[in-house]
C-alpha cells in the first residue's frame, strides 16, 4: 500500500489544534491559561486514548491481552511468548483487565497514565506552557511511544520524572524511580550508572566532539556495535536475549542521509548554537544536553541494528521535548521568538507528515467506529510486505 499524506491527516489536526492553544496559553490571562491546560489534555486523551487499532505493535499487545493475560498464565508464565513482556507490565495489564476485560479501556488507562506522569513533570519542572509542551512532545515521536511503545512509555516516563533528582542530588529517589521503569522495560537499567554522567557540565567542545565522531562513524558505515554488544552478553538472562533478539531480526544497511538524520543535524546545529544559553533559561539545562547526548550515542553506535537503535535511543528521547521547548525560550526579542516559533510549527508539521504517511497509521476512534482486528491485520500485512520489496 502507497505512503500518502492523507494518512497523517488526524494526527496533524491534533498538532494544529494544540499549536493554537499553546499561542491561546502565551497571550491568555490566567483563566484562559487554565482551560487551555485543561482542553489540551483532554484532546490528547481521546485522540490517543480511544484509538483503534493503528500502527504495528498492536498486533503484539492486542493478541496478548485477549488470548495470554490471564491469572493462571501469570502464575505459570511458561509461555515462549511471554518473554517479551516483563512480569510487571503482565500484572499491570492484568490488574487494568481485571478491573473491566476491554483491551480499549486499557489502551485509555494507559494513556491516562501516561499524560499523569507527563503533567507531573511539567508542572515540577517549569513547563508552563503546556499545549505547547504536549505538541512538541506528540510531533516528536510522542505519537509512536503513546500509540506503538506501551512498555517503553512507562519507562520513559519515569526516568523523565527522574531527571529532577539528578539536579538535587538525590540519589536514592533517582534510582526508585529508574528501577520502577527497569520492571517495565529491561533497557531502562542503563539509567543506573548514567545517573553519574547526566550530573557533569561538559563545556561546548565536548559536546561537540563526540556528536562530529559519532556522524563521521555513521555517515563511513563504521560500526562497532558488536563489539560494545558483546561485553554485555553471556550467560542466560533477559539481557542476552533481547540483544539475541535485536541482533538477529533487525540488521540493516546504515541509511545514511535521510530526513530523520537531517532532523537531528538540526537539533545538533541548535543545541551547539545556543548551548550557553540553554543552560541559563534551565537550572538543570547541562542535564538534558547531556541526555540528548546519549540520545545520539544510542542512535548512531547500533545505526546498524535498526530496531536496537530506535527502542534504546527512544529511552533518552525526551530531552528533545525538553530541549526544544527551551530553544523557543532562548530569544529574548520577540520577533526572534515569533520566527523560531513559526520554524518549530513547520518542522512540527513536516516531522508528523512523514512519520505518519503509512497505511497502518490510518486513524480509527472507538467513538466514531473502527475496522476489526482482521482488516487491520491485512493492511498491517501489507505495508511489511511493501516495506520488504
């Protein structure tokens, strides 16, 4: 089935919609600041909460929660397919079944989560212009980790929550809420030892080394990654497998230049330009420079493992949100301000184009009526097909 732009028509209104009320919020009084908080939640909440069944991971999540999550299948858990989901996210699914048996109503309890999490972040960490903050989130694979990664949102979510006790020095809070994201996601473990690293100020020039070392790797098709893979395997433990796994389904030729590395040249570009910068409009700004960093070492070192990339990379991924909400804060004068803002819309808006122009992302709603698992299934078949070609 043919990419078209027809396909990313909902989630681009959705971005619109929130565009609108971020600017509603800049120019509001209070109240009108208040409801558009409010209204910008709820539009996430419905659109992403009760949607059908679009994207691909559905087929994984939809099938376990209907024919495997069960009591007795947790207590035994000697299912091969059970592997991929971590006992925690099995008894969180469970507990969300037992209370009502719809895998929708847990696909909305999910979500609610979800946004819990990120208000919490927003509200502890100086984000006041929510829409804003929730479109830059949604545009910047927020859809994909809300819609496609269940387990990894979790995680995410709450090494994002984490990030403030690396400023205040507490360790002990830190690495609560990192082992809660490791129950959910087993990638999560490496937050541990970086807890460390995220606490540096490197200065401009570090940043800027490793970033033109890990593009000159990248752009050779040099990559070393079984060679960092194998320190990390042996023995018959769950991170041995997912490597296994990782390693086995997804190699693939390093892409090169595309839209996404184009995409990140940019961020690049911005963070070195405004590096100081950045740092002053956040107290804990270095920290997320440095989260950005290891967004890229992540990316770019298992560029040639391409689902090992994008899942280990999308871990660190919300230091974009972060990092371009504060771009925007960045320019004192207000044209400046205005002009990057009307940069971020468009990139917004192309970023979501391309991302979501695939058959399986045609979007469905439970309230509006939705296509079966089986007409989903055949067009989800059919876009790997095309993809293999």
């Amino acid at each position: 089935m043919e990419p078209s732009i027809i396909y990313s028509i909902p989630y681009l209104f959705v971005a619109v919609l929130l565009g609108v009320l971020a600017v509603m919020h800049y120019y509001g009084n209070e109240n009108v600041k208040r409801t558009t908080i409010i209204a910008s939640f709820l539009l996430v909440l419905v659109f992403v909460g009760l949607r059908g069944l679009i994207m691909s991971d559905w087929t994984h999540y939809y099938y376990f929660f209907l024919d495997h999550c069960s009591w007795d299948q947790f207590v035994n858990y000697d299912d091969p397919d059970l592997e991929k989901f971590s006992r925690t996210f099995f008894l969180y699914t469970l507990m969300v079944k037992t209370i009502f048996d719809n895998y929708f109503f847990f696909c909305f309890v999910h979500c609610l989560l979800g946004l819990l999490l990120l208000y919490r972040y927003y509200k502890r960490n100086g984000i006041n212009n929510m829409p804003l903050a929730l479109m830059l989130f949604l545009c910047l694979e927020g859809y994909v980790i809300e819609c496609n990664l269940l387990r990894n949102s979790i995680a995410i979510f709450l090494c994002m929550n984490a990030m403030e006790y690396v400023y205040s020095r507490n360790i002990w809070k830190y690495m609560a809420l990192v082992g809660g994201a490791s129950l959910f996601h087993a990638a999560s473990v490496l937050f541990f030892p970086l807890y460390f690293l995220f606490r540096l100020n490197l200065n401009r020039w570090v940043f800027i080394t490793v970033i033109a070392a890990l593009n000159l790797l990248y752009l050779l098709q040099i990559s070393p990654a079984m060679t960092v893979l194998n320190l990390f395997m042996g023995g018959d433990n769950i991170y041995t497998l997912m490597i296994q796994q990782y390693t086995e389904l997804s190699t693939e030729k390093i892409q090169g230049i595309t839209f996404g590395y184009i995409e990140k040249l940019i961020t690049c570009t911005l963070v070195i330009l405004y590096f100081d910068k950045l740092k002053e409009v956040r107290k804990d700004g270095n920290t997320y420079i440095n989260v950005l960093m290891m967004f890229y070492v992540f990316f770019f070192l298992f560029a040639e493992f391409g689902v090992m990339a994008r899942r280990l990379s999308t871990l660190f991924y919300y230091a974009y949100w972060v990092i371009w909400y504060d771009l925007i804060r960045c320019f004192a004068i207000e044209n400046n301000r205005r002009l990057f803002c009307a940069f971020v819309g468009l990139f917004c808006v192309v970023r979501v184009a391309s991302a979501c122009k695939y058959a399986d992302y045609e979007y469905d709603n439970v309230l509006t009526g939705m296509k079966s698992a089986n007409e989903r299934w055949i067009i989800h078949k059919r876009v790997m097909d095309d993809a293999e070609e």
